[in-house]
C-alpha cells in the first residue's frame, strides 16, 4: 500500500505521454458551424483526446496526494517524482497543444511557407516556466495555506481547453483562437503567472469553519453552475475565477 501514491503518479505520467502522443499526431479535418458553414478544423482534432488525457492524468495527480495523506506515508522519491510527472503531463503535453495551435494559426497567413518554426517555438516556454515554477515550489518551505504563482496543473488543464474550445466552437469563439498574436499574448500572461508571487488559495479546507474557506467554497458553487451553462468555456471561467478570488479574499499564512 506504501507504493500506491508513487503508482498513481506513474499514471499520471503515463496520461501525460499518451496525451502527447495524440496532439502530435492531430490532422486537419473539414469541420462545419452552427449555421451550417464549412471550416477546416487545422490539425487539433486528435489533440481533443490529448485534452482529455491531461484531464485523466489531473485526476491522478489529485488523487496521488489524496492517498498519501490518508496513508501517512512521504518520501522525496515520491516528492521528485510527482515534479517530474506535472512537467510532463500538465508542461510538455500543454506545450505541445500551443504549438499545435500556432502551426494552425500560422498556416492560414498567405506566406504560410515562408514561416519560419522559430515561430511556433514560444509555445515551449510553458515547459520552461512550468519546469521553474515547481522547482520553486520544491525548495520552498511547506504551506498548506496558499500557492505562491498559479500551480502548472490549473495552467495544463485551461491551455488543454482551448482544442475542445476550438472543436465546438461554443459562441464562434474556437476559430478566434487561431489568431497567432492572440496564442503568443496568453503564452506570456500563463508563464508570467506560474512564476510570480501572486497569492492564491488551495482546495485545501481549512480549519476555522465557512468564513475561513468561503472562496473555495465560492469557486466550486460558481464552477459547478457554469458546466452545464458554458460546458467547455468552463474551464477558462474556472481559471478567471480562481484567480479573481485570489485577489479578492487575499490568502494569508495560517
């Protein structure tokens, strides 16, 4: 039973490379708006199910912790080996959608031959500053309070979002995506927030009754009402929001 948290994330890690492997191998298919017309669905079709293996390989990862805690057991192997799996997983697979989606966006320039892959290569740094941020949050002292800088899973699961997004298109908002100057803006704002020392809470319930975990409880009431009413514009709500909250009840040390 001592293994189990270690197993789990293996399986995260194992959803993360499953992942990539989906995205890497998305074609272009013919796809259709709501009012019937054509558009072409530029190579994150299969990068859908890679979505979806990030969102198995975070359940695992919350899982992970989960059980470590119901089993009192700890270890830095289990520590290194948790940084490794989220790199992978929420850094690389992640990385690996934003090229996906800037190729697309790129191809659709007239002079679509003449871009260079220097062009696609800011998608990379969300590997980067994603492999900082937990190395940062690896050396820095316990706190069950609040994160220092987004954590890489909140900023895996919203850039996994985006090729669901783009596949429904909910509000025509999928094929604006597509826009390279738009990519490269959330690119920057992302690596920014994994690095900085923004306070933001944990899902961690704290002791000290409904006042001490109301923005918690508030991010879940609000995240439930908006699945069924935003389905995949959910998530990037559940980010604004998680943030937002951040801001507003302003997380201390306990």
């Amino acid at each position: 039973m001592k293994h189990l948290p270690n197993i789990l994330t293996l399986c995260n890690l194992f959803c993360g490379c499953i992942a990539i492997s989906f995205i890497l191998h998305a074609q272009p298919i013919l796809g259709e708006l709501s009012d019937g017309e054509p558009y072409w669905l530029k190579g994150t079709t299969q990068a859908f199910y890679g979505s979806l293996f990030i969102l198995l390989a975070a359940i695992f990862d919350l899982l992970d912790g989960m059980v470590a805690r119901w089993l009192g057991v700890f270890s830095p192997i289990g520590k290194d080996l948790d940084s490794l799996a989220d790199v992978v997983s929420f850094g690389v697979a992640p990385s690996m959608i934003m090229m996906k989606m800037l190729w697309a966006a790129w191809m659709q320039s007239p002079d679509a031959m003449d871009i260079s892959l220097i062009a696609i290569s800011p998608a990379f740094l969300l590997a980067c500053f994603g492999a900082l941020r937990l190395a940062r949050f690896n050396t820095m002292p316990p706190n069950n309070s609040f994160f220092t800088g987004v954590p890489i899973p909140a900023v895996g699961l919203l850039v996994a979002s985006f090729p669901l997004i783009y596949f429904y298109n909910p509000l025509g908002l999928g094929i604006r995506l597509l826009n390279p100057w738009i990519l490269y803006l959330v690119i920057g704002i992302l690596c920014w927030l994994m690095v900085s020392k923004i306070k933001l809470f944990t899902l961690k319930f704290a002791k000290g009754g409904m006042q001490k975990n109301l923005a918690p409880i508030i991010w879940i009431i609000l995240t439930g009402i908006a699945v069924p009413f935003l389905k995949t514009l959910a998530v990037p709500f559940s980010f604004l929001l998680y943030i937002i909250l951040s801001f507003v009840f302003k997380p201390t040390e306990a």
